[in-house]
C-alpha cells in the first residue's frame, strides 16, 4: 500500500493506474475509520482493479470549529486498517495541500441543501461538495464509494456529479452498524460507556416508527419520536423529519413506499445521525 500527501503525486498515480486499463475505485474519508469504511473498501476492491482511500479532516464542512478540533484523528491505526483489506494507495494531504488559497467555490443545491443537516449545519453541504469535486479531480475514480448514514450527503454528492457533469458512478452502500443496532460513526469513539451504552435506543426508536408507518400519518410518528426523547436523560433530540428519500422534502401526510426517517440526536456534545427506510 502506498501512501501519497501530495496532490501531484496521487493524480500520477490515479493517471498511471487509467492508462494501464485498470479501474479506480475511490473511498473518501475523514479517518477515525471503523468497519463501515472498510466494508466501503471490501466493496470498493471487489468491483475495481484499484482501491484509493482519502483521509482528509476536511474544515471547511465543519461549522463547528470546536467539532473540528475534537474530530478523532487515528492516523497510523487508520493505515494499519486499510492495509489490512489491501487498499492500493492512500491520500493524505495536509489543509494547506488541499486549500493553498481560500475556497471561494460555492454551489447552489436547492432544497436538497435547506433541510435538516443543511438547516442545522449552515455551510456544511458546501464544504462537502467543494472537497469531493477536488479528490474526485486527484484521485480520477471510476466509481466512488459512500455510505447511506449520510444520506443526505450521498443526495447531495449525486446532485453534485449531474450539476458539474463528473464521470465517477457514486455507489451507496447500506448502514453499518454494530450488533445494538448503533450506526457505526467516527465520533462514537467519543462516547462516554454511558452515552454508548444509550446509544443504540436511537435505532430502536426509528424501528419502532417504521413499525407504526403503515398505520398512522407523519405528524403522528414524528409526534411520537419526539415523546420519545422528551425526557431521556443522556439523549437529546435535534430533528425527527419524515421526507421523501430523492427530494429530501419533509413529508406530512400519508407514508409513501420510498420515505424516510431521519434523525439526529445529542449525546453530551456528541451529535449522532441515522436514518431508516419506512416503507
């Protein structure tokens, strides 16, 4: 496996890699990595010739500063992971390698980018797309690799490769998660046991929506999730939204085949995300 930090360097590799005939496989991450990057990469290695895997603390989606600055970074652990499932080659640049002048780029999502994580985390869709174009530019994938916890993301970075007519096919690949049902998260390696152990009653309380979707409307399930979290001691509740899975618009009425759950939570300062098809 090798590891590149320069830009130059990963492109000539990525060019070499096109013009030897091989397929590129790419899995952006923000390290910290756990078994639902890995599996991107299982995925990753059995559709492609060549696997490259980012690691990029990426600020400009954080509209947290103090987010940014407690992000887990587990760099050689990290490497050792991805060796382990033989990832072809690593990019790890540093902030100035990746932005030497100020980003002025910006994109006009729509409604896609005003709802939930866009709502509560203005700026973030922006900085997201502003980095995904620039490795897909370095790292020249034929498929890139993401997973379906950040739906919206993943909705985002499809609308993105239409808006600037980018070649990777995006792949979405399920939630990984652990055996309470817990979304595997990067920042879950900041729980306290308590908080950990807390946890996984997010999943189980959008089970417990679904199971009530055929019956009841979505201003009753959202009421119900909300009562859910009204009182529990270590869970905060941000945002319950019921919305369509294409156009991320909410959803009020009667739960159609294709809408979604989606959900964010506080534990402590810890923000958790998940979702769950309904129907």
């Amino acid at each position: 496996m090798i590891v590149y930090d320069t830009i130059t360097e990963t492109r000539s590799f990525a060019e070499r890699t096109r013009q030897s005939g091989k397929t590129i496989g790419f899995v952006p991450t923000m390290g910290a990595l756990h078994e639902g990057h890995l599996s991107l990469v299982r995925k990753a290695k059995q559709e492609n010739d060549v696997v490259i895997v980012s690691i990029f603390v990426n600020p400009i989606q954080f509209n947290n500063p103090d987010d940014l600055k407690k992000y887990p970074r587990t760099l050689e652990n990290d490497l050792n992971m991805l060796a382990a499932v033989n990832c072809d080659a690593v990019f790890n640049p540093s902030v100035q390698e990746m932005y030497p002048e100020k980003v002025e780029k910006t994109y006009d999502f729509g409604e896609l980018a005003n709802v939930m994580e866009g709502a509560f985390r203005p700026g973030h869709f922006n900085g997201v797309a502003v980095v995904v174009q620039k490795l897909f530019e370095i790292t020249l994938p034929h498929k890139a690799y993401f997973g379906e916890k950040d739906y919206q993301q993943l909705q985002i970075i499809k609308a993105l490769v239409k808006i600037e007519k980018l070649s990777p096919v995006i792949v979405a690949c399920p939630i990984s998660r652990e055996k309470d049902g817990l979304a595997r998260s990067s920042r879950n390696e900041r729980l306290t046991p308590a908080m950990r152990a807390a946890a996984p009653y997010i999943h189980m309380v959008l089970e417990e929506a679904r199971s009530l979707s055929t019956a009841h409307n979505a201003i009753q399930i959202i009421n119900f999730v909300v009562a859910k979290f009204s009182d529990h001691p270590l869970l905060k509740l941000e945002y319950f939204s019921i919305s369509d899975g294409e156009t991320l618009q909410p959803v009020s009425g009667t739960i159609h085949p294709g809408n979604y759950g989606f959900i964010a939570v506080f534990a402590g300062e810890i923000r958790l995300i998940d979702n769950i098809r309904l129907i």
